[in-house]
C-alpha cells in the first residue's frame, strides 16, 4: 500500500529532466535490492542538473557532473512528497522489482528444475533427444506458472520415467498410482502434455505419421498404457479358441477358418480367450500374419503380431499365454528398432529367439541383395549377445518381411508335426 499523491509525484520526480534519475535509481534497486550510498552522473545537462537541485532543495552547482546523496532524497521525499520514501517513490513510479535475494533463489529453483529434468536424460539415455528439445524448446517454463511449479512437473516426469514400462494398465490407473491423481496425465494437463513425448522416447516409438489423439494413444500403448480399453489392439492368426466367453468363441471360430482375428485390450484383459496352446510364435509385422493366413490358411500355428513396440494388448495377450504355460518364440527386424522392440518384449515376457540370432542374421546379409543401411544405437542383444556386434558391424537392415518364406517354412512344420489344439 503506497501513500502519498502518486500524481503529484509523477509530476516531480517523474518529470522528464529527473527520468535519467529515477532508471538509475530503478537499476540500483534490482542489483543491490537497497538504495543507499550515493549516485553520481557526468551525463547530464544543465536542465537535468537544475531538476537535481530544485527537488533536493540546492543550488545548482557547476560542472558537468552531478551527486545525489540518497539518504539526503529519501529525507526531501518523505517530508514534502512521498511518505513512504525513496524505494516506495521508485516502485509507484517503475513497477515492482525483484530483489537480487528473490532474483538468486527463483534463479536457483530453475536451475535445480531443469537439472531434475537433465536427470532423466541421464538415468534413461533413450529419452536423450526428448531431453534436449524440451530443454531448447523451454518446455518447462511454457507449461508452469512459477519455478517452483517446474520442479514440481519436471520430478513427475522423472517419476514416470522410472516407472514405464509398465504391466498393461489404464492412464487413469496409472496416473493415480503415481500421483495421486487419477487426472494428471490428462491431454490437457501440462504434465499429461509433456509426458506423451517422453514416453514416445521411452518407448522407442519410431517414426510416424500420426497426429494428436493417435499418437498420443500409440505413444501411451508402446509403454504399455491403454488410454481407452479400445484403441489399443492386437492381431493374431491361429489361436484356437474355445467355447467359453464370446472372445474364445470368435477366436475358434476364424482359427477354423483360417482367418486373422483383432482383439482389442478390453477383449483380452476381461474376455476368456480359451486353450493355451504350448508354443506361440510372435511377429514384429502384420505382414507375415496375412502371408500365415494366405498360405497356411486353418493349419496355421498361434502366431501374436507385435506391429511395433508391444502395446498394451499385446502384452496383456502374451501374459495370459505364458502364465496359461506357453512358451513365445520371436523373431523380428534385424536393426537398431528390430533390437528395441525384443528388448521392450523381454522386459514384460519371457521369449526365445525364432531366426533372431547372429547366424540368422548374416546368414540373410550373405543372401539377400539391395538391403539398405540404418544409423542409430544398436543396443544390448541379451538373447544372443553376437547379434549385436553383426549389426554393429554390418549395419544392414534386414526387414522381416525379406525372411517370409524362411518364417513361413517353420510355422508350415510346426502345423505339419503337432496339429492345432482343439477348442
């Protein structure tokens, strides 16, 4: 609350021979957080040195240069101007100022946000590069209304980090768990905002045309969250089936008939999904279930279709599988992603390599022409750790639809020694 006649005083000392004056006094309070001492000028002209003198009640002095003793101005403001004094004078006239003291600590609390937020890079390098543009881009500040706020976001995001990839859950669910808030990844919250790039990284969800609500549910389901219980699906061919839920019974019947079937996540996480057949085999394409139904047709083997990083359906359908006692043979793009992807699937299943191993690959280096390049970390291959140095050193893209024939002539074998298990 300021007292005094802030006419009158804009009238004196917000004249424009004293403006030099008051920015001056103005730059003083922001660095020093006081007005104390003395403030001298040699930049003045003879008007700015009368106004000095008429306000400090003096005469005017000779020279080029002029000293205003504050003490002596804080005294003339409070006895014929401005009660509250000096600094007040200054703030009613400039607008509030930040004190150096105010300006160090706000200044240290982004500091120590944007270190929190440089700490996922660190703990989970994938997410690097979503790192570094939210840091160019100031993410942070744009969705938060103070420092304080920001560290409070960027450890949220930190939390998350460490938490996906998750057992397939809802966002609500999982948001609740977190952060006690069954909301806080919501599309429009600034966490919910921000956390859809930093799992996409997490993810390792790859390169995509998709836009708003569908990215956002691809990014969530690549860790394994399900936004809705039916965005997120998966394709399979050949699980037999049974008579039980209404599930079970769709499966038994296109198994009969040969035909892919697409369960959503509400199907395989609520619905029976009938007999557990002792091995399933698993894709990383859609493309080799349709050459599967097309040439195998009924007698084609359970094969599960990742289409990518495994999201929640899929996951939540290899589970059930593997806790009914199969066993998942896997096999998909010989690349850095290919890489990604079966270490993603090892994460939340277990499985063994189906042509995915170092000889498999060289084996396709050796035989197959045109195979382009690709850059990018290869990372850890736990399943066979020469795969690894053979990508490493080849750097040839392999994708699986170029082994179709090979994967088709092993799931034409399996079928032809070990019919399918009947519903």
């Amino acid at each position: 609350m300021v007292s005094g006649n802030i006419e009158r005083l804009r009238a004196v000392l917000g004249a424009p021979d004293l403006a030099w004056l008051v920015a001056r006094l103005r730059t003083r309070l922001e660095r020093d957080g006081e007005l104390i001492g003395e403030l001298t000028s040699s930049k003045v002209d003879v008007a700015e040195r009368a106004a000095v003198a008429r306000l400090l009640g003096r005469p005017v002095r000779a020279g080029a240069s002029v000293s205003v003793p504050l003490d002596a101005l804080d005294a003339v403001l409070r006895r014929r101007l401005w009660p509250d004094g000096l600094e007040s004078a200054v703030v009613a006239l400039t607008g509030p100022y930040l004190h150096p003291g105010e300006r160090r600590r706000t200044k240290d609390a982004w500091r120590n946000a944007q270190e929190r937020l440089e700490g996922i890079a660190t703990a989970h390098p994938e997410a690097s590069a979503w790192v570094a543009r939210a840091t160019r881009t100031g993410a942070l500040k744009r969705n938060s209304s103070d420092a304080l706020d920001a560290a409070i976001l960027a450890a949220r995001l930190a939390a998350l980090a460490d938490a996906v990839p998750v057992e397939p859950d809802s966002l609500a669910v999982l948001a609740g768990r977190l952060f006690a808030d069954a909301h806080a990844l919501d599309a429009d919250r600034p966490l919910g905002r921000l956390a859809v790039g930093l799992v996409a990284a997490l993810g390792a969800l790859g390169p995509t045309d998709a836009t708003g609500a569908h990215l956002r549910r691809a990014a969530w389901a690549c860790v394994g969250v399900v936004v809705d219980e039916l965005s997120s699906s998966v394709l399979t061919v050949g699980l037999p089936g049974g008579s039980g839920s209404p599930t079970a019974r769709a499966l038994a019947a296109l198994s009969v008939e040969g035909q892919p079937a697409l369960l959503t996540y509400r199907q395989v996480a609520g619905d029976d999904i009938g007999t557990v057949p002792r091995l399933v085999y698993v894709c990383e394409n859609p493309a080799i279930v349709a050459a599967a139904a097309d040439r195998l047709g009924a007698s084609a083997p359970p094969l599960v279709c990742l289409d990518g990083q495994p999201g929640a359906a899929a996951v939540r359908l290899l589970r059930r599988l593997v806790n009914g006692g199969a066993a998942l043979a896997y096999h998909g793009d010989f690349d850095g992603g290919g890489a990604a992807i079966a270490r993603t699937l090892a994460r939340h299943v277990p499985w063994q390599p189906w042509r995915f191993e170092a000889a498999d690959y060289l084996a396709a280096v050796g035989s197959i022409t045109g195979l382009t390049s690709f850059t990018g970390a290869i990372g850890a291959t736990e399943w066979d750790p020469a795969l690894a140095e053979s990508l490493e050193s080849h750097r040839l893209r392999v994708e699986e639809e170029a082994l179709v024939e090979t994967l088709l002539a092993d799931l034409a074998a399996f079928a032809a020694v070990e019919a399918p298990t009947a519903p």
